[in-house]
C-alpha cells in the first residue's frame, strides 16, 4: 500500500487512525516498515514538521542520538524530501559535514539508494551551499557522489542555471577537487553523461587517462551511452529515474528496500557464503553501479562488493 492509498484510507477513517505522537513514536520503535506511519506523517507534514525539524538540528549540530531517535531521524528525511521542505535544506547540509563515521551510521545505505533525491527535493535554491559541499574532500566521498547526482537533476530541471553547473564541473577537474579513484568522480562524469555536456568530453578522456575515475565503478561505455541519451532526448526524463535521482514522490515505496529484519539479514550472509566457489557464469556480467549486487544482498553494487 503506497502513501496515496494509506492517505485515502486516514480521510474515509475521520482521523480514527492515531495521534500524530503515536505516528512518530512508530516510525523511531518499529523495525519493519511502519508504513501507515509513514503515509500520515507525510498526510499531516504540518504536524509532524516541527519535531522531525527539531531532531534534525540536534543530529546536525552533533548531539548524541538515542537508536530510537535514529530510526526517526533516518525515517523522517525521507517524509521531508518526500514534502520538498526548504527550510530542511541547510540543516541537511550541515549533517552531511558531520564525521564520516557518523553520517554513515545514520544514514547508511540511503546515500546511495535515496539522499539525492531528499538534498534535490529540500533544496532551497542555494547552489553556492550545494557546491561547496561537493568540493569538500572532507565529505564522505558517497556523499559528495551523491549531492552530485542532485545538482545534476536541479539542473536538468531548471532549479540551478545551466551555466553555474557547467562552470562548476569545469572547475572540479581543474582544481582536482577529489582525489584519484575517489566517487565523486563518478558523480562528476555522471553530470557530463546526463546533461550532455559534449563540450566537457576532452576533459573525461584526460581523467580517465591520469588515473582519477574508478574504472570498476563506471566503464566508459556507460558514460558514452548516457551522453549519447542525453543528445538525443533531452528532455527525457528516465536517464534520471534509472540513476536514481529526481524527488520522492512517494515516501513509502522510497522506503521499501529497507522492509527487512536482521534475520533477512542474517539469511542473506548465510546464503552467500554457501554459494559454489566457481560460479557456471559470471554474476557481475552488466552489472553497473547503481544496479543491485549480484549477491542478493539488496544493496547497490556501489555500496556491497564494488564498495
């Protein structure tokens, strides 16, 4: 059941469905999916605004989260990208800045599965703020691949001019704002591909020949594919929608992939360890980044065995 579903189902119900303070207590206690909770705190964002506000404010300014303000928080980003928030947008960028250690501890795989589309949906038309974050090498390298992926989107659908983000990519490569072998290379090649920056391509082939873009996270190919998609339909949305950028149009189906326990968990690593030492075919044959990892995980490739 999706968000418009359960929302229709809260107005049929005359609001016999639960208090906005047993919705949120849901989301940071329940391990699986709440997803009536997730439909009516978005149904009710008004309500729910201030106290997902409030905690995000405290996790970006560094304050010691409980794991039941974790799983609010996490959950909560979501129901905020999903309301194109923009008052969320400063306080995001400043969580993103937290340690690495401690962003991916409360963000997780969501760096790589949703986080472009929450920063591309609270995105408050501040590109200076976005971009220095990009070129921030004490960022968490999937983070700023990441953020990429959002201002590519922005871009692409008129939010940041064409023209800033041409120069921002321009610069990136001149001022060697990553390090060899580091994602947000691939998030920088991602922005050329997906906005047909033809211009830019002599600016690829001296990365890919100095040794800067991981060749196990993106082949050229790839890259040529997507640029040439971008030339050829421009105004085709689905490039984005199969790199996983855009917004959340709907928080409870962006949820789904983490509907699991830690016995699926447990069951996955079992699976995998159990699978023959010389498989007939090869699993990683047209795997790309951003596809799942061919060890059932259900994790991008990215984020599992390419990590």
């Amino acid at each position: 059941m999706k968000t418009d579903d359960l929302a229709a189902l809260f107005d049929r119900a005359a609001g016999d469905l639960g208090t906005i303070d047993q919705h949120l207590q849901a989301l940071a206690t329940e391990r699986r999916l709440p997803r009536l909770a997730l439909a009516m705190c978005a149904a009710r964002y008004e309500e729910a605004a201030p106290i997902l506000q409030g905690l995000l404010d405290r996790a970006a300014a560094g304050a010691a989260l409980s794991e039941d303000e974790e799983h609010l928080l996490f959950r909560g980003l979501h129901i905020q990208g999903g309301a194109k928030d923009k008052q969320v947008f400063p306080a995001l960028l400043r969580l993103l800045r937290r340690p690495k250690a401690t962003v991916d501890r409360l963000l997780g795989y969501a760096i790589t599965e949703t986080l472009a589309r929450i920063v591309g949906g609270v995105f408050d038309g501040d590109a200076d703020a976005l971009f220095a974050l990009i070129a921030d090498r004490k960022v968490d390298e999937f983070v700023r691949d990441a953020v990429f992926g959002a201002a590519t989107f922005l871009t692409w659908e008129g939010s940041i001019s064409a023209e800033r983000m041409h120069g921002f990519v321009q610069r990136f490569y001149d001022e060697r704002l990553a390090g060899n072998q580091d994602y947000a290379w691939i998030g920088w090649l991602e922005a050329i591909a997906l906005l047909g920056q033809r211009d830019l391509v002599p600016l690829v082939d001296r990365a890919w020949d100095e040794g800067r873009i991981d060749t196990e996270a993106l082949r050229r190919h790839h890259f040529d594919s997507d640029l040439a998609g971008a030339e050829n339909a421009p105004g085709d949305v689905t490039r984005f929608r199969r790199a996983r950028l855009g917004h959340i149009e709907d928080v409870v189906e962006a949820l789904e992939w983490t509907d699991h326990s830690y016995e699926d968990e447990a069951d996955t690593v079992a699976a995998w360890a159990d699978l023959p030492a010389d498989p007939v075919t090869n699993p990683w044959r047209g795997v790309g980044r951003n596809d799942p990892c061919p060890c059932g995980s259900g994790k991008k490739a990215k984020r599992c065995h390419l990590a």
